[in-house]
C-alpha cells in the first residue's frame, strides 16, 4: 500500500474515532484505545474515576510510559512484555480470548484491580492499526472472594481438627481399647464413625472451594507432564475403587506436556476420578490420555449411574446436585465439577459429559499441548 493510502485509511479510522467519542464518554465501564504504537487516542470518564488519570494526563502517552503500570496478581510487570495482553492481540491481531485481572497504578500511586478484555482495531485490509481496552474496577469484588475464601479455609480448619479427635476415640473404643463392645455398640459406634467419614468429604470440597479461591489468580503456567500426574490419581483413587470391587484401569501413553500447574490440574482429575468411583456401583473406571492434534485429552470414563442430557450444563453449576434416590445416598456438595471447569478454562481447555442414565458417563477435558523447549528429555 502507497503511504497516501495509508494515511487515507488512518485518517478515516481517526473521524470515525471522533465520532464514537461521546458514546463512549458515557459508558460506566473503562475504555481506552491506543493507536499502532500504543499510544493513548481515547481515555473516558470511567478511566479517569478508576486510575484518576484525567484525559489530560494521559492522551497522547503510550500505555506503557510508566501510568498505568500493569502488574499481574503476582506483582511481576505486564508493560513491554510479551504478556501485556493489548500488546500481544496488537500484534496476533485477535482479541483476548477471555478477560483477565490485573492491577493498575492509580494517579495518586496506589493500586487497583481491574478485570479487563482487549481487542485489536483492525482496518478493511486486516491491518492493525490500533487496540482497545476495556475494564472495570473488580477490587471489591476479590476482596470479597478473599474473605470468602480465609472463611471457607479457617472454618473447615477448625472443623476438621475436632472431627479427627473424635473418630480417633471412636476407633479406639472399636478395638476395644477402652474395655469390651457388644454388637449393638459397636453398630452404633460404627455409624457414628461413617458420619465422621461424611462431613469429613464434605470439609475437604469446602477446603478444596477455598484453596481454589484463594489461589485463583496466582497462576504461572509450568511445563507439566500429565502422565505422572495421572499415575498419582490412579494410586491414590485405587483405595477408594478397591473395596467398592471396580475394575480401575488406566490407558497412559509417552510424557504428555501441558503449560500449567500441576497441582491444580491433579485437583481437576482427582475431582473427576473421585466422582466416577462415587456414582458407579459395579463394572469399571478408566482413567485415559492421549494427545489429539494440539490437544492432550483426558478421559475419565466409568460404568456408572450415568447423566441425563439436560443436566449436562446443569452438573457444572456450583452446587448443583441432580436428585434422584441414588445421588442422595452419596456424600456430595455439588462444588468438584464447577472447580474442575474453572481449572480446565484457566489452562485454556475444554470439558465434555457423554452420558446416559444407567449407561455410565465419560468426562473428557481438552487441553492445548505445550510447545517444548529445544532441551526437553526425548520421549522413551
Ligand atoms: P458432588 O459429587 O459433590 O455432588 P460435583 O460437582 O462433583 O458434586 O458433581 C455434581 C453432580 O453431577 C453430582 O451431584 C452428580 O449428580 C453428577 N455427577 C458428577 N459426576 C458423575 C458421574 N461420574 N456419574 C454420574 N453422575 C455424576
């Protein structure tokens, strides 16, 4: 393209700008657009309420000229680097897939949280000539989720510490440390036993919900290998599969790298496995991955009670558990699948239900593979 064309083109991106000035005055969320080299062309009122920067202090400064300094929920700077989502849909050329928080300085120095999405301006001829940011002040909104979470994790805590005192004693009077039981006792004792074992269950989802919370936005992808990972599911879960007489198979194959965080992606797979041996009375649970074009796929498959359809998008709400007769015999709180989603989006992946009532289910998560590194161990 000719440079007069250009200039045409930037021209009638520029009036067009102009005109959505005042719309976009009046919006109650942040919107600032920068043209290609970053630079500030529009700054509305909520930027100004939000940071304190006015119009003045910033039109015409790059984004990343020391203002607004963005700083991932670690701390570690966004600005000029290949993490800065504007920059990075600036030079992809596709808008940020989901939105993400960040903390911003604000004119007087302190910081805010806000929750932003970015999108590229891209011209007729697929040229980007710009980008665009949109946010939203979310501080109160993670502090409340951390409240709620030291709540969550200080109230299982100290639920949990009595609890296990208490079983103890009732296994101490079981073997008859305490002097003879007879059978009707010891029926009783039993039964108090396995509630302990319930609202223990019941403690570990809520710790598992508080955890998941508290660490929601300190994620720093590392290179995971699922194999292992998945070996560690199948040994753990085997003890609860065994007495139940299921046949608890995996199907592994070579290392399989996702970027990640491992302890989380156990906490997804540990959720899904637990459930399969929950909700499945006789037959088998299969624990399967493989790599599919850029994805690796998790499978965790069991010949279970199975799912109707219409509760396939039902299953993922936070405490949503279906009722029926044999559901409300199984200790649950309805938290595992809305975790294992929201860990399965962080990683940028998908998850699936195929199931029918009486048929068993198949929960399938998707994953992008990692790209290795020039020095990762060949695969034996
Ligand atoms: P919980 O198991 O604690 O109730 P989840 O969020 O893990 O909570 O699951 C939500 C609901 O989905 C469960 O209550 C159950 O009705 C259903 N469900 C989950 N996994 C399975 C499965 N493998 N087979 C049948 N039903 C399942």
């Amino acid at each position: 393209m000719i440079e007069e064309e250009r200039h045409v083109l930037e021209g009638t991106f520029l009036s067009n700008v102009k005109s959505f000035r005042r719309i976009l005055l009046s919006i109650a969320d942040g919107v600032y657009m920068t043209d290609r080299d970053r630079k500030i062309i529009l700054w509305n009122r909520a930027c100004e309420n939000i940071t304190g920067f006015s119009s003045k202090d910033i039109l015409g400064s790059k984004c990343s000229d020391n203002l607004l300094n963005h700083v991932d929920m670690q701390g570690n700077p966004l600005c000029e680097t290949d993490r800065c989502p504007l920059q990075q849909c600036m030079i992809t050329g596709v808008p940020g897939d989901k939105p993400v928080f960040v903390r911003a300085q604000r004119r007087d120095g302190s910081r805010v949280i806000v929750e932003l999405s970015v999108a590229p301006i891209i011209q007729d001829d697929g040229k980007v000539i710009g980008g665009i940011e949109v946010f939203r002040d979310a501080t109160i909104e993670l502090e409340m989720r951390e409240t709620k979470a030291r709540f969550l994790s200080a109230i299982t805590h100290d639920l949990k510490a009595p609890l296990t005192v208490i079983k103890g004693f009732l296994e101490l009077v079981l073997a008859g440390d305490a002097g003879g039981v007879n059978k009707t006792q010891a029926d009783f004792l039993s039964s108090a036993r396995e509630e302990c074992d319930r609202l223990n269950k019941i403690l570990d989802d809520l710790s598992d919900l508080a955890r998941f919370e508290a660490t929601e936005f300190s994620f720093t992808p590392q290179l995971v290998d699922l194999v292992p990972l998945l070996q560690k599911a199948h040994t753990i879960f085997s003890f609860e599969a065994a007495p139940k007489g299921l046949d608890f198979k995996t199907v592994l194959p070579q290392p399989l790298y996702v970027a990640g965080d491992g302890d989380r992606l156990y906490q997804a797979v540990a959720n899904l496995v637990s459930n399969a041996i929950k909700y499945t009375e006789s037959g088998f649970v299969c624990l399967s991955a493989k790599p599919a074009g850029d994805k690796a796929i998790i499978s965790v498959q069991d010949s279970g009670i199975g799912i109707s359809p219409e509760e396939y998008e039902k299953i993922f709400d936070q405490f949503y558990r279906i009722d029926n007769s044999i559901t409300q015999k199984v200790v649950g709180t309805g938290i595992g699948l809305s975790i294992v989603e929201k860990i399965v989006a962080m990683h940028g992946g998908e998850i699936g239900v195929h199931s029918q009532p009486g048929c068993g289910s198949t929960f399938e998560i998707s994953i992008p593979l990692a790209q290795l590194p020039p020095d990762t161990p060949p695969e034996n």
